[in-house]
C-alpha cells in the first residue's frame, strides 16, 4: 500500500503525455473529419492529414509514449485500416480515469482490475447486440428505391425526422449524418449483392465505398468464386494520378500504375503483342542482397578477371542482367524493389519494361497467371522463372501535369482490379487512397466476421448503461465501483465528441444533456433506441474491439512504467503484485 500511496502523491508523466497526444486528435472522430496540415519548419513543406495515423505519422514524437503511441496505431492500420480514431480517443480519456483513480487513493492493482472487468462488461454489450449481416444486408436492400423521385422523397422525410428526433432529446440517431445514398441505376439487386452491406459501413465516404463497390462487381466478373469471396483485398491495388477531377477516379481490370513518358513509349512498342515477363522479389542493382544474407567474414575480393580492365563492378553486373534479359526475350520485369538508374537506361534502350515498387500480392497474381517464377536476383532468370501471357498498353496520358503516363498491365484471366484514385489536389490524394483502403477494409471485414454493430455511438450507449448496471451488484472491492462510474463517463466523452462532429448538437454540452436523458428514460424502463426508422450505420465487430484491447493494453503499459519509474522495483517494497509484465 506504500507504493500506490507514493504513486498517488506523485504525477503520472506518461499518462499525462497520452491525454495530452489523444487530445489532438478529436477532429478525427467521427465522419465529418476535420484535417490539419503538419508544417515542417526546416524544410517548409507541408503535408495535409486527416488520420490519427497520417497525424502521428508527420509529427515529432522524442517521448517513449508518444512511440508506443503510434506503434500501437501502426499495428491497428496495418491491420484493419480503421478503427486508429477510437483507439487513440479511448487510450487518452481512458488515461484520464486511470488518473483520477489514481488521485482519489486506489491501488494500481484495483484500478487495472477494474478497468478490465469494465472492458469485459463492454465486450459482453458487442457480443449480445451485434446482428448478421445477412440481416444488415436484406434491411438496407429494401430501402433502395428506384427512382430519384422517391430517394428524394425518403431523404426529405429522414431529414425531417431527425430534426424531430434533434429536438425530441436527441435519441442518437446519429446515422443520418454518415448516410451513404447508392446509386442504384435502376438495377435489380440480389440477395448476394453486398451493396446494402457497403452503405452501412460507408461511414459517410460515399465515393469512395462505390469505387469498392465497383471493384467487387469487377472482380465477380472475372472470378467465378465471386459467390464465395466477393471481394479479395489481396487482388485490390491503388494508383494515384494527380491533375485530374475526383470524378474521374474509377476502376480498372489488370495492374494500372504511373510509368514516365519515357518508359510510356516502351509501352507503345509492345502494344498488342503477347509478352514474357519475369518477377524480381528485391532490388535491381549490383549490390542488392536478400534478408538474411549473410557476407562472409575476412574475405577481400580482388579481381576475378586476368586483365585489370577499369570496367566497375555495376558495370559487369549490368551487362549480366542485360544478357540474361535477352537470352530467354524478356519484355517485362516486374520488381518489389528500386531499380538503378543505369539500369533503366540501358533497358529503355533494348526495350524492356522495367517496373519498381509492385506490391507482393501483384507478383503472386502475376506469378500464379502467368506461370512466372519469382527470383531474388534478376541474374538467377532461367528458362523455368520465365512467365507468358502479359499484354500492356497506355492508359491515359498525364504528362501535362507531372510527365507521367498511366499504363495497364495485364495477364490473361487475372483478377487483379486497380482503383485509379485522382484528385485536382495533389495533397487530398493520399486522404483520398486512405478512405479508400478503409472502405474496403471495413466492407471486406464484415463480410468476413458475419456480423455488425450498430454505430454512432448506440453501442458505446449500451456500454454506459451497462457499466451502470454494474455499479448496482455487489462487488468484492467497493472501488470498483468508482472506476466502472469514471469509463461509463469516459464513454458519453466519446459518445458526445462523436456527436459533436457529426453537426448533431452544438456543444458537448448539449450533447452530454441529451445522452444523460437517454440514461434516464432507460432507467424508467425505456429502452435504448437504435434504428427505428431502419436506416443505421454500422461498425466492425472485430476491429471495433481490438481497438478498446489495444487502447486499454497502452494505458495499462504506460501505468506500469509510470509506476516503476516512481516508485522503483526492489526486493521487499512488495509491489511486484500491482505491475503487469508483458
């Protein structure tokens, strides 16, 4: 007990330091973000960001918090590619209750106890109230109407009803502010189609979420597993053209990517023709070695040559690669790596498309297509590693804005779909392939956990009604009981933050109001209200709760080492029991 009192009577840097990072980024919460520009003073550049993770991606984290901070972020983009809002909000207001607890005399040991039968509470809330998405899917289905008349019919009458739900106590309705109205054109849906799906997971990114939807239908064209998996991830890419209009963004069949207009007249000569490609798993150039090797110790090399030629290593490397590109005609290296600019040079010359930077999962795709097999080294090419069946051709030409020309590669019976995201703003294209990338991780999550939960807010507001049900039972340690008070609290900060960005209420305030009636009338036997008028926005089961694990983990992780930072760890101060060894 000496030790929680020392801890008590002194501040808790670390998790000061994580209230203070999580604070700035409550505009992210929410669909309506707000993005900020990050300023670096020493070179004058600026970059636009509109992410927790793009934030703490551009800013200077020097602390140990501000790092475990963003690498716990990176593991959760990595990932999901959502749900870094929430975990970021929740590790800084989830540190203020550790705080207060802390303040108000309650061991480190309860307080960890605590907080984590609170999570446990909230996680039991997600289980009971997730539904399928079979049934999210039949739900939204009905609601699309087939004319424009009646759509701007229903979105007359959600509107007004939500202006009486506003003033009616505000009852959290909060979906009609991340609404997503699909086009539907006139077609008939199925029963299969995930469109009803992606409007309840759009969060408000429409144009986005319809470029998914887009690739999904593209993809169920070309694959006849589409029944199956819908929509494969690992078969999505991205290529981002600067210079053109938003509308202008759309999908493509095959393996799309920016080449300069000197590679772009390589393409021009190979058009039209059936090519042999080979796939690099590394870098092209001379001094390029794959994880894992190992150069041997204490040993200098001399020459390997009679005559002492002043020709370079590179020089003897390039002409290798070059020969072994004609040996077995190769037109088309793919590498995962950099190319050397000498290198590109010469190919252009014989040319041979050389390009840099494709992803892992294109090389699979184009590895499985065409039969080609992937090497290390460009000199390792035999016969064997030779693929076939690749054909290219100029996309469209960007040179009048950056001197790039976007060019398609494709293999026969491929299901590789890029999304060409393009945007008169060069600074908006990478928020705009963000939101993209989120889209598909959030439709393509769904589809595989079965199940949603309902969003904006309804079911952090069950996690509070929860959390106060608890409060009433009868618990071993009577602290319990403060701490489960302070996160039902830290919830309706969420809660009302949400709503705040989402232009439902003027003021947290107001917000905090309304939510404290909700408690209320459930109290007097009321129940919750979520999508009665059936028109809701929904939430990843899976990566709304490893969000709440990871954000309780760090605060946990940064109690501990404010702990032994305060109190030391040494035989016999009899702590050892209220520390968490990870």
């Amino acid at each position: 007990m000496s030790g929680s009192a020392t801890v008590a009577q002194r501040c808790h840097i670390g998790l000061q330091q994580l209230e203070a990072i999580a604070a700035t980024t409550h505009s992210f919460l929410g669909p309506n973000k707000r993005p900020k520009f990050i300023q670096d003073e020493d070179a004058g550049d600026a970059v636009l960001v509109s992410s927790c993770s793009r934030l703490l991606e551009h800013i200077e984290l020097d602390g140990s918090v501000g790092q475990l901070l963003h690498e716990m972020v990176q593991a959760q983009q990595k990932v999901f590619h959502s749900g870094t809002g929430t975990l970021v909000f929740l590790a800084g207001v989830w540190s203020r209750v550790a705080l207060e607890c802390l303040n108000r005399g309650i061991t480190v040991l309860d307080i960890k106890t605590a907080m984590r039968n609170g999570l446990d509470v909230c996680l039991e809330v997600c289980k009971q109230s997730a539904v399928s998405v079979k049934e999210v899917s039949c739900q939204k289905l009905k609601e699309l109407k087939p004319t424009s008349a009646l759509k701007s019919e229903n979105q007359d009458s959600e509107t007004q009803s939500l202006d009486v739900r506003l003033s009616q106590n505000l009852r959290l309705k909060l979906k009609h502010s991340r609404h997503f109205n699909l086009q539907t054109e006139n077609t008939q849906t199925t029963p299969n189609d995930v469109s009803g799906i992606a409007q309840a997971v759009s969060h408000g990114c429409d144009s986005s979420m319809r470029l998914v939807l887009q690739a999904c239908k593209l993809q169920s064209k070309i694959t006849e597993d589409a029944r199956n998996r819908p929509l494969d991830i690992q078969k999505l890419v991205t290529c981002l053209i600067p210079g053109m209009s938003e509308e202008k963004s759309c999908v493509l069949h095959g393996f799309v990517t920016l080449l300069s207009v000197e590679q772009a007249s390589v393409v021009r000569h190979l058009q039209g023709q059936a090519l042999k490609i080979a796939l690099v798993n590394g870098d092209l150039s001379e001094k390029y070695r794959h994880m894992g090797f190992n150069r041997p110790a204490n040993v200098v090399h001399i020459t390997d040559r009679a005559n002492m030629s002043s020709v370079s290593l590179e020089e003897r490397w390039i002409e290798d690669a070059l020969r072994k590109l004609h040996e077995f005609s190769i037109d088309v290296v793919l590498a995962s790596g950099t190319a050397g600019a000498k290198l590109k040079d010469r190919t252009l010359g014989a040319n041979v498309l050389v390009i840099e930077g494709v992803k892992r999962s294109v090389l699979n795709d184009f590895s499985t297509r065409t039969g080609a097999i992937m090497v290390s080294y460009v000199t390792q090419i035999d016969e064997n590693c030779v693929g076939q069946g690749v054909t290219v051709s100029p996309w469209r030409d960007c040179s009048r804005k950056k001197d790039l020309v976007a060019v398609s590669i494709v293999s026969a019976s491929t299901s590789l779909v890029t999304a060409v995201i393009s945007s008169s703003l060069s600074a908006k294209l990478q928020s705009l392939e963000d939101q993209f990338w989120s889209c598909a991780h959030r439709l393509h999550q769904a589809l595989t956990d079965g199940k949603l939960l309902h969003g904006a807010g309804a079911t952090e507001l069950l996690c509070i009604q929860q959390l106060h049900q608890s409060r009433q039972t009868e618990m071993e340690n009577p602290q319990e009981s403060v701490v489960l008070e302070l996160m039902a609290e830290a919830w309706m900060d969420y809660v009302s933050t949400l709503m705040l960005n989402s232009g439902s209420v003027v003021s947290k305030s107001e917000a905090w109001t309304a939510i404290a009636h909700q408690m209320r009338l459930y109290k007097a036997g009321e129940a919750i209200s979520r999508d009665a008028d059936g028109v809701g926005v929904y939430d990843n089961v899976t990566v709304k709760t490893e969000a709440w694990r990871r954000a309780l983990d760090l605060v946990f992780l940064v109690l501990q080492s404010d702990t032994e930072i305060i109190t030391g760890v040494s035989e016999g101060e009899h702590v050892y029991s209220e520390l968490m060894y990870l």
